[in-house]
C-alpha cells in the first residue's frame, strides 16, 4: 500500500481522505498540508509515493505545487481532488503531470479506483 501525503486547505477534508485512505484503503497517510507552499515542503521532506491535491487553496492553487513538485521530482504521482471539475483544469494538471482526477464530493470508491491507476 501506498505512503500518501494530503493536500488540502480544509481540515475536514484532509481528515476525510485520511480516513478513506487509511479505514478503507489500508494506505497510509504520512503528512498532510493546507496551502501549496506547505504541499511543496512536505513532498520534500517526506518523499511520499503519492499525494492527493486540491485545487482551490490560499494563496496558489494547487496547480501550482504540482509545477514545483514535478519540477523537483519529474516521477511523482499525484492526484487532483477537487470540486472544480472543469475540462479546461483537469487538462491543465494533466498536463503538469498530475495521474488522475477525483471529483468532490469524493466517493472511497473514487478515490482508491485513482490511486491504483496511478501506482501502476
């Protein structure tokens, strides 16, 4: 099973991915962040094998960690989680190298289905 970082600027969120992740995934997560800097800093310092990102942060979007992590670590699996679930967006982080693309509200099913996928 995976070692999974969590992005996301609310709490309950992460604490919902977190336990889809870690109850029904038997995946671990190893670090969770609120804001894409902190996102950045983590997958630094942690090297996790995958991290679940949101969009919508405070101050850039996650778009953005996703440019500096792939920059630093061109083989890092990442999987966007977002209520934005607009073409233009999902093209644009795959573009950047994102794996895959949850929608919010995220179904367990959902979110293992995108997980596997990318650990291929």
């Amino acid at each position: 099973m995976a070692k999974i970082l969590v992005v996301d600027d609310s709490k309950f969120m992460r604490l919902t991915l977190k336990n889809m992740l870690e109850k029904g995934g038997g995946h671990t997560v190893i670090g969770e962040a609120g804001s894409d800097v902190e996102a950045v800093i983590q997958y630094q310092k942690l090297q996790p094998e995958l991290v679940t990102m949101d969009i919508i942060m405070p101050l850039e979007s996650g778009l953005s960690a996703v440019k500096e992590i792939m920059k630093a670590d061109p083989k890092a699996r990442i999987i966007m989680v977002s209520a934005m679930g607009q073409e233009k967006i999902m093209e644009e982080s795959q573009q950047l190298g994102a794996k895959g693309f949850v929608e919010k509200p995220v179904t367990q099913q959902a979110l293992l289905d995108a997980i596997n996928k990318a650990m291929l």
